[in-house]
C-alpha cells in the first residue's frame, strides 16, 4: 500500500490523464450557405426594387375588343408578302417610308438619318441627304443624326416629317434643307415632339402627325406602354407659315393621307388599332371611325390607285398585348424590367401586313408574310405594277410583282 503522498500523486495523475473538453467551435459558412444568402439578398432588393421603385411610365387602362379574325378578306391565303424582293438584302435598316419623283426615283428615309435615291435599275443606291447635323454609321440611332419618318414629294421639294428635326423640305436639285416647323415650336401652347407623317391638301396646307407629346422616338415604346392620348393632328399653311391643331387627344397619331375626294384625312391611330376619318373645309375637326379592332398597329396610310387605301401594320396583336392593356400595373413592371430594344421585341407579333381597305371601310384585301422573317412593316405603297414595302425598324424594304 503506498503512502498518502504516493496515493495523493495517483489521484492527480488519474485526475490529469482525463482530457479537457473543448468548446464548440462556430461553424465556418460554407459556399452553399453564402450562395442562398446573396440570392435571398439579391431578391428581397429585386422584390422591393419592383414594388416600390416608381415606373418610368404611368399607363392607362385599356378594355380592348377582340381584334378583327384573319379570315375573308383578311385572310393570308389573300396575298403573300414571303416573295419579297430585297433589292439591297439586309443592308438597310429602317425604312419607314418610301416616295416616288415622275422620272421613278425611289427615296426611302433610314433610321441614321440618312435618305437613300433609288433608280431601280442599278444594283445600288445613292445618299441623297442627311436630315440630322451628324452623319451617323446605318444601325446607328442618336436624335442627332435625325429620323426621316414620313415623305412626300411637292413639285421639286422632298417634304420630310423627321421625328427629331420636325416638318422640312429639301430641294430635289441641290439636296438643300430648309425646316419649315422646327422641333419644339409651340403650337397651341404645346412644343412639336414627335413629326411622324405628312400630307398635301389641295389648297397647298400640309396636315402632319404630332405621334406623342410625351416620349421622343427613340422612347415610342415607353408611348405604346402607356397607351396614353397626347398625340395630334396639325396643320401648316406654307404662305401664311400659320400652324394649328386640327384634332387631339389622339392614341398615337401615325399615317396621314388625303382622301381620294379631297375633303378629309384619313389617319392612322397607332395605339387604338383604328383608322379614322378627319374632315376638313366647312366639317373640319368632325371625326368618324373608319376601321377599328385591326389585328395589329397601324402605321402609314397611301392611297391605293385603283380607289381605298393602303395600311401596313407594323405588329400583330396578341393575347398577351390585349391582356396587358387592361393591367397598367404589368405594363408598369415590363418597364422596370425591359429595355427599350427588349420592349420593341416583345411588343406584338413578327409579322408582316398589308391592308387593302375602302372609303367606307371596308377590307377589300390583304398581302402577309406570317412567318416573321419580315416584321414592322410599316409602309405599304403601290407604284406601277409593283407594291413596296417599307419597315421602320430592321432590313424589311423591298417589293412584290402584282
């Protein structure tokens, strides 16, 4: 038996050999754990961004009618667009319009500003002019280098209604440019915004569209968001240089064309799917209806030569369009979450439309490329024995044989 001092020193080895237990250690996050926490972090800002952050746009709602059926004289077995001849393949971009002068020359607005002359005989064209101050690359769109939308031909001038300089003329000899209602000039207290087309009444008075008072061009999408009636019909009086309103409160206000008997406008409104009679003389400022619930938007309006007129449609409706117009708050998101090349893109469907339609309004026609390969097809116009087509946005510009 050892000794009290040996038994003591057992007792302490026995007590020293047990081991000390050690506290617990925190847990290091792993890349899991910090991956899930910077996607609820990203979504809780995500979600709140949506919610609270205000929208560039404030849309209205819109109850719409269900469009017009593609069928009778609507029907794509009608006509076909899918033969169209692209002259310069897709090396254009943005060809809203196209105009004839009497020795056949085409000339067609681009979206760099630019105004091409065609002579249809030669494999290429010509830059007649420039309506912005900058010259600017074929795909590139800066207010600067001006947007040449609807065109005319007056005697020996090009009368132009560009969306950023205003209503101009140029002389078809020299190519010099002089504007004859200049952006922002205030008529009826309210700046010219947005010139999209124009035409010629016979007393020499040109009638042009004030598409938005809002948005500029380049924003029209923010414009076809909000669905919004600030767009007008003017006039400008050349003798007098008097300008005027002659109808406002417009969805839009796109195509103007001079009716065959000279007493009114016909008038594309854009954002409303309808055409609209504006008359003029002793009834000026009566409006009637002459097409509405179209299946897609309608842009420029030219008179057809065998009688009516011809529409292109630059978009066709869909179920989702149609359901979005009742629901500003969706609208409202598209625009926090889209850019304005993405909303342009999402905006109806690809496809190509020419309408044929009468004095009275009724369709007495159509030509179509359903499968999207020509969209925007904004310009519809026949000249001699062939119909031309015109899209203000990418390579869509070419013609049919009729």
């Amino acid at each position: 038996m050892g000794s009290p001092r040996q038994r003591k020193l057992a007792g302490d080895g026995g007590t020293s050999g047990k081991k000390k237990k050690k506290s617990p250690r925190k847990s290091e996050p792993n890349c899991a754990t910090l991956s899930v926490r910077v996607c609820i972090s990203f979504f809780l800002f995500f979600l709140c961004y949506v919610i609270f952050w205000p929208a560039i746009v404030d849309p209205v709602v819109i109850i719409e009618d269900p469009p017009l059926p593609l069928e009778g004289a609507l029907s794509p077995s009608n006509g076909s667009l899918q033969d169209l001849v692209q002259p310069f393949g897709d090396d254009l971009s943005g060809a809203e319009c196209v105009v004839f002068d009497e020795d056949g020359f085409l000339y067609a607005g681009l979206s760099n500003g630019a105004i091409l002359k065609w002579d249809q005989k030669s494999a290429g064209y010509t830059i007649f002019a420039r309506t912005g101050d900058k010259e600017c690359e074929m795909r590139e769109l800066d207010p600067e280098c001006g947007r040449p939308l609807g065109l005319r031909i007056v005697g020996d001038k090009l009368i132009v209604a560009d969306a950023y300089v205003g209503l101009m003329e140029i002389d078809l000899e020299s190519g010099l440019k002089h504007t004859l209602v200049p952006q922002e000039t205030l008529i009826n207290g309210v700046p010219l915004n947005f010139a999209d087309d124009v035409a010629m009444a016979p007393d020499g008075k040109y009638y042009f569209s004030d598409a938005c008072s809002k948005w500029k061009a380049f924003e029209s999408p923010y414009a076809a968001l909000e669905r919004r009636s600030n767009g007008r019909v003017l006039s400008y009086d050349p003798i007098s240089g008097e300008r005027a309103e002659v109808l406002t409160n417009m969805s839009f206000p796109n195509g103007v064309e001079i009716s065959h008997d000279r007493k009114s406008l016909i008038v594309a409104e854009t954002m409303s799917y309808k055409i609209l009679r504006i008359h003029l003389g002793d009834r000026l400022g009566e409006v009637e209806t002459l097409l509405e619930n179209l299946p897609g938007i309608p842009d420029n309006i030219r008179r057809h030569p065998k009688g009516g007129y011809l529409v292109g449609l630059s978009a066709m409706r869909s179920p989702e369009l149609d359901f979005g117009a009742r629901y500003p708050i969706l609208r409202k998101l598209v625009s926090k979450l889209l850019s304005l090349d993405q909303i342009v893109n999402k905006l109806g469907k690809f496809y190509a439309l020419c309408i044929h339609f009468s004095d009275e309004g009724e369709i007495l026609g159509s030509w179509h490329d359903p499968s999207g390969r020509l969209h925007h097809s904004s310009h519809c116009h026949i000249y001699k024995d062939k119909l031309f087509v015109g899209a203000f946005i990418g390579s869509t510009f070419g013609y049919i044989s009729l």
